[in-house]
C-alpha cells in the first residue's frame, strides 16, 4: 500500500492510525452514524408526507429523494465503522453523502422562479438571468456538478483510492465541488437580490413568500458551507486536517444537511406559496 501524502499532488489513499486494514482516515464513529441514520429517516417521511401528500408539490420530488439517499448513506456508514476493511460500503456511503446535497441545491432551484413569478409585479431579470430561465441555468450547472463528481468518485472508486489513477479521480471530483460551489454562490446572490427588491412588499401573500425566500436562503447558505467544507477535504488530501477530523464531517456536513432538509418542513413551498 502506497504512502498518503498531503495534497493532490500524490496519491489520495485512506489510512487509519489504529486499524492498519481500515480504509478510514480516522477511527470512525457507531453512535452518530446510527442517530443521524434515524434523523434523515425521520425527515424524510416529515418532507414526503408534506410532498406528496398534504400539499401534493410534486415539483418538489428531489428534496425527499435526496433525504432517502442520505438515509441509505448513513445506513450504510453505521455498516461499514463496523467493517472498517471493507472498501465498497465505505465508498458507497461516501460517494452518496457527497451527491444527495446536489438534490438538496436542485429543489432550491427550482422553487427561485416560482417565488418570483408570485410577486404582484414579477421581475423580468434577477442579475440579468431571465426569470423563466432561473432554474434551467442553475439546474445545468447542477446536473454537471453531478456528473463530474459521479465520475470522480467513480474513477477513485474503481482505483480502490489509492494510486495516481485515485488521485485524476479526486482531481475531478475537486473540479466537481467547485463547480457546485460557484453554482450555489451565484444563486444566492440571486436570492438575496430578489429579497432586497421586494423587503417593502406589505400584504399577507407576500409574507408566507419571504418566510419561504427565507428558507431557500437557509438552505442554500447551508449547502454552501458544506461544499466549501468538502472542496477544502479533498483539495487538502488524506493528510490534511479536514479529512482527518470526523468532528467536521458530524458538523459540516451531517448537521448541515438535516438543516437545509428541517427548514422546508417548516416553511414548505406546497404551504408557503
């Protein structure tokens, strides 16, 4: 087995200090894998019954399938620190936790237009992107952020992560990220536009709106944080602190993704709009 180094310039290899088989770079974790396995099922039942039963918003179908595949995720992960030498759990769970947040950008993107189209003068524009254009933009960029990180993460995959074969996966899979990362930026720039445009709008419709532009907010601000979090991970490499402190994962990426999920139970579009 090769030597990790510290950054993309050698081979992405996971290690663990304590088990010289384990494919992890930290000793990982039964306890939260199993609360956050419970967690995301609880949501998703909350956001599907909302979804598709109470409200019936079936635009809205990628926010409960990203919640079933974090739920499949973590599932998986409270496998695999129990199995710590076998490398395909730990690369399925890794490679879903990594894509399911792209469904979570996707609903946001698709809700922007509607909120703007349900103003009493709808604006034309946002940042001189047409508004009946909003979510094909943001959605194509989401669909390549997709596919570079599939592929990424299938290359490294397939290399079982180790090698400089690993390393041209993590390359793509970086490339990935930063594209998800500009997506979801310039998104909220959109959002924060379109609230500082209508802040002075009085009436009762208009305040459910921005309670759900404020939710698409939160969770975009959400996602945010995590891509840049997961962008530094793998940039950084197995050496690195971020990939080596599972605190991080708990907190950049497991919180972070139960927030962006738990602020449409609350404000949903099918209720809010």
């Amino acid at each position: 087995m090769s030597s990790p180094t510290p950054t993309l310039s050698s081979s992405f290899e996971p290690s663990s200090s304590s088990n010289n088989d384990s494919f992890w770079p930290y000793d990982p974790l039964l306890p939260p894998s199993i609360v956050f396995t419970i967690i995301y099922a609880l949501l998703f039942f909350w956001i599907a019954y909302l979804t598709f039963i109470r409200y019936k918003s079936f635009y809205f179908t990628v926010m409960p399938l990203g919640t079933a595949i974090e739920v499949v995720g973590y599932a998986l992960r409270c496998y695999a620190t129990q199995n710590q030498n076998q490398l395909p759990p730990y690369i399925t769970s890794l490679s879903l936790t990594v894509l399911a947040p792209l469904l979570f950008a996707a609903g946001n993107y698709l809700l922007l237009p509607r909120l703007v189209l349900s103003t009493p003068n709808p604006r034309t524009s946002i940042l001189k992107i047409p508004t009946r254009r909003l979510t094909l933009v943001f959605i194509s960029l989401d669909i390549l952020a997709f596919l570079i990180q599939g592929a990424g993460t299938s290359i490294a995959g397939f290399a079982k992560w180790t090698g400089s074969t690993a390393l041209v996966g993590v390359r793509v899979l970086v490339g990935g990220l930063g594209v998800q990362v500009l997506g979801v930026g310039w998104f909220l720039s959109c959002v924060l536009r379109f609230y500082l445009t209508t802040k002075k709008d009085k009436g009762e419709k208009t305040e459910t709106r921005k309670n759900l532009v404020k939710a698409v907010g939160i969770s975009g601000g959400l996602i945010f944080i995590r891509c840049i979090y997961r962008f530094i991970e793998f940039v950084e490499g197995v050496e690195g602190y971020v990939i080596k402190a599972e605190w991080m994962f708990w907190v950049f990426e497991a919180a972070m993704m139960v927030g962006c999920v738990v602020v449409f139970c609350f404000w949903h579009p099918g209720k809010e709009l």
